[in-house]
C-alpha cells in the first residue's frame, strides 16, 4: 500500500468510535447532511431517491479521513479513467464500458453502444408484429450476470404489462428447465440464450436441451425460435443461429454489468422498449451524479466509506440489504454477485496483498418477511451487520393502503430500533429482552418503483462498488476466482485428473468415479 494510502488509513483508524446516540444527540443538521437525493425528470414527471446514511457511525472525521484516502486511491483519476473508456480492467486487458450503454463514455463507445441497442429494438418491435409467429412465453437462459439482471427487472417491472410470459432458467439442474418447459407452450415459445461468451457450460446444455424439446414438440426449425444476446457473435451463428437473429454487445461490457446491453432484450421485449429506455435513463441520471460529484457529496462514494469503515475497522464481515419492496424480491442475489464478483478478491490490480478486508459477504431479504426470520439475530446477536434498507413511497399495490402503511412503518422501525435499542421488560433489566442498539443501517427511499428507479438503483450499487474497489485498489472487473472449480468439474466430467480422497470417495458414492 502506498504511504499516502497507509496513512489515511491511520488516520481514519485512529478516530474516536462514537456511538449514533451521541451523533444525533444536539445535532439538528446531521439528517440533512447525510442524507442526499438523486433525481430525474422535470415538473410532473421529476422523480428520484433519497439515500439516508444518517444512521451510519460516518462523522465529518471520517468523512475527512475517506476524502483523503479516496485522493491518496486516484480516485478522481480512476474515475476518469472508468468514464473515458480506458483499459481498467488491466487483469484482462480491456476497458469496463457498461455506462457507454447509457450515453457515458467514449465517443466511439457510446456510438457504437447506441448502434447496438437500435439492432435490439428492431427486432423487438419485429417480434412483437408476428415475425416469428405468435410469441406467448420467454425462456431466458443464461446464468450469472446473463441471468440476474434480466429476472430481476422482469420481476419488477412487468407486473402489469407484461407482452410475453418470461421464464428465466440458469442452473444446470435439469428441474428448472423442466419447470420451464411445463409453463410454456412450444408452439409459441421463443427461447432466448444470452451468454457473453457463448460457451458457459450450464448456459449451452440448458440450450441444447430447449432445442431438443422444441423439436420433439413438433417445431420445425428449433434455432429459427432462438435469439443469441453475446459478445461472440461468430460463437452463436456456429452454433445455428440465424445472424438476423444474434444480438451483440460489446466484449467491454462486463457480463455482470450486461443488463444495459442486449442481455436487457428480455426486459425489452417483456416490458416494452419505453420501459427499458426509462431504466437506461435512470441510470444515466446516476452516472451523472458519480461523475461530477467530489467527495462526501458523490452518494455512491459516501456509501463506499460506509462499506470501507464497516469492514476495516469495525470488523464487520457481512452488509444485508433488505427490499420492502416484494417486486424487488431478487436484489440481493443481484447484488451478491455485483458486490463479491467484483470485490471478493485478494490482491490489488498490481498483484498485491489488499492488506486489510475486501468485499463483505452481501446477504439479505425481503421485508416484512426477515423481519420474522433473521433479525433476532441483526437485533440481539453478537455481530454487527450494517444493513440496507430499500423501499418506495408510492405502493406498489392497489389493496387496502394499510398495506403499504405498515410496510413502511416497519421498514422505518427497524432502522430505529437497530439504533436506539433499549429493554423490553417490566423492570428494563432482563438481559434476555435487552437490545444493545448502536447497530448501523442506510435507508435508500424511492419516490416509486418504476423502470428508471430501477435503473438508477442498479447504477447506484454498480458505482458503489467501483468505488469501494478504488478505496482497496482491486480491480474489479475480473472474476478468476470462478475458474478452478470450472476447471476441477471439466476435469472430473472428463476422468482427467486425480482427485483428493473425500472428491474420489464422493464420486464413487455418485457411481461417477
Ligand atoms: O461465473 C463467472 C461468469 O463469468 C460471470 O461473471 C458471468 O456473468 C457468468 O459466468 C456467465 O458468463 P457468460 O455470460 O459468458 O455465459
């Protein structure tokens, strides 16, 4: 680590812990101050996120101390770099240009990008005019970042306007497919098989084995029913294809960056292309925000120092973030490949030892649901989870709005409670009902859910955790952390290698070995 790094670091280790009884006690202004908004739109149509880090340990000190160890990171020069399309990605030798997707970045890229998206919409709009014949049902299948970010936006947003009934299947495990197939009518299903690369072993068998099921269920043509959303487009047409019907997108756009490429066709198609263009604008409206906000103004970067401060130095191994929000059900397993895909690694982009945590564990839920499963242990356990709340102000339902009330409500008492804390009993001594209080949470508050909501939600974490990357000095672009156990299982599929004697007992218990 660099010494002006290293002594940033000291700094910010150095500073008294306080606890959040005596940072909101006699501070009026503390709310304001941590708390920030970014919006979209104008008049009728403006709209936005509030973001409350209020509830935070963060102190105009430590605010401080980030400052100085996000300069000591070349965090302005990173940030450039990220924006201008450079090679950041150095591991592997390329630019990470997701935000060209949504009109940031190089010329070029975002010519390119916009060229890209408009071969999308023609086919969309074809699809949906009967090019392919009546279209029913969607199998999306795909796995990781091809996968993640379209079931999350199909989950959110086509609630009620959904064109084609979407089924998005990633695990090999042949009973999702299944599942898939029992759902959908052959006759009217379009398949979509989105992979970056086109060669993902679960994404190609989990294909292969829709073909063979369209075939057997009297479809002529089975790759005349198939869309290719990939960086390999030479890839897909091998594999049968029609090339009208392959959607690129750029090898610079990381797969768990995708959503904003062709990987998003599903949401287009399902959505409609008005609804996919709000989530790019949203988005949009947050790269705008990351770019040209300094310091403890950049929200994003406001949240890194929190994420930075929980791991480093309250030793915090975990952050749950809970969606009182049922259409946001699938976040937090988007987010737990954003976060530990981009920042659970070991060495910084120059190979070195990060000297110190890297990507907590993301984990998390659904509100009011957790509140009945695992907040005993956020209230009463021995660690210290810095949680995420996420909600919207409008409801998502049209029932009896005391749903909605006392989804808030809850949603706003726990964060008071994991603060406040206190005794539950008679005499306020029973340990057993004793809540030590003092435990952190952030409160990201949407005017509503819609697809630039969304959109901006998602760009917010992605920044978040480029930022959180900078502050270690990871490169979080790369994923070789997945590759051995790849490896290992080709290995065995193959009868290569030797294997441990617990795996070859395994395998013989499996009458694999
Ligand atoms: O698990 C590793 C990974 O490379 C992810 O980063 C990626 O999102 C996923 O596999 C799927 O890859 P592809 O889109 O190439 O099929």
């Amino acid at each position: 680590m660099s010494d002006s790094r290293t002594a940033a670091w000291q700094q910010i280790e150095a500073l008294p812990q306080e606890t959040l009884g005596d940072l909101f006690a006699g501070d009026d202004a503390r709310v304001d101050r941590l708390s920030g908004r970014i919006g979209w739109g104008e008049g009728e149509d403006a709209a936005g996120i509030r973001f409350d880090w209020s509830k935070t340990h963060l102190t105009d000190d430590l605010l401080a101390g980030f400052e100085a160890l996000a300069e000591a990171s070349d965090f302005t020069a990173k940030r450039a770099a990220l924006f201008a399309g450079d090679t950041i990605n150095v591991t592997e030798g390329r630019a990470a240009e997701h935000t060209a997707q949504r009109g940031f970045g190089s010329e070029a890229s975002v010519e390119e990008a916009q060229a890209l998206l408009a071969r999308m919409q023609m086919l969309v709009e074809a699809i949906r005019e009967g090019a392919l014949g009546q279209i029913k049902h969607l199998i999306h299948i795909g796995i990781g970042g091809s996968a993640l970010g379209p079931a999350l936006a199909i989950n959110a947003l086509t609630r009620d306007l959904s064109y084609v009934d979407c089924h998005v299947v990633s695990n090999i495990d042949g009973v999702a497919l299944e599942a898939a197939f029992e759902a959908c009518d052959p006759a009217t299903t379009l398949i979509a098989v989105a992979s970056k690369t086109f060669t993902t072993i679960e994404t190609m068998t989990n294909a292969d084995s829709a073909l063979t099921w369209l075939r057997e269920n009297g479809v002529a043509d089975p790759h005349g029913r198939v869309v290719a959303l990939t960086a390999n487009p030479e890839r897909a047409v091998e594999w049968g294809v029609d090339e009208t019907r392959v959607l690129p997108f750029m090898e610079s756009v990381g797969g768990r960056y995708s959503l904003w490429s062709s990987i998003g066709f599903p949401v287009a198609l399902a959505a409609g292309l008005d609804e996919f263009a709000a989530m790019l604008d949203g988005a949009a409206a947050v790269d705008e925000h990351f770019a040209n906000t300094d310091g403890r103004d950049n929200l994003c970067l406001r949240a890194a120092f929190a994420d930075q401060y929980y791991a480093r130095v309250r030793g915090c191994q975990t952050r749950a973030v809970f969606a009182y929000d049922e259409r946001l059900a699938l976040f937090p397993s988007y987010l737990q490949q954003l976060e530990m895909e981009s920042n659970g690694k070991r060495v910084t982009s120059q190979g070195e030892p990060v000297g110190g945590p890297t990507a907590p564990i993301t984990w998390g839920g659904v509100g009011t649901d957790a509140q009945h499963a695992v907040f005993q242990l956020l209230h009463q356990g021995t660690h210290m989870v810095p949680v995420d709340f996420i909600a919207s102000i409008a409801p998502g339902d049209a029932l009896n709005p005391a749903h909605h009330r006392i989804l808030l409500t809850n949603c706003f008492a726990q964060g008071a409670a994991l603060m406040a804390g206190g005794n539950m009993s008679a005499d306020g001594k029973d340990p057993a009902r004793e809540f030590p209080g003092n435990r952190p949470s952030a409160t990201i508050l949407c005017d509503d859910l819609d697809a630039a909501t969304l959109g901006a939600l998602i760009a917010f974490h992605e920044h978040r955790t480029f930022a959180n990357a900078v502050l270690m000095g990871i490169n979080p672009f790369d994923q070789f952390g997945v590759e051995l156990g790849k490896k290992m299982a080709k290995d065995i599929d193959g009868g290569a290698a030797e294997f441990d004697a617990s795996t070859k007992a395994l395998l013989e218990a499996s009458g694999l070995g």
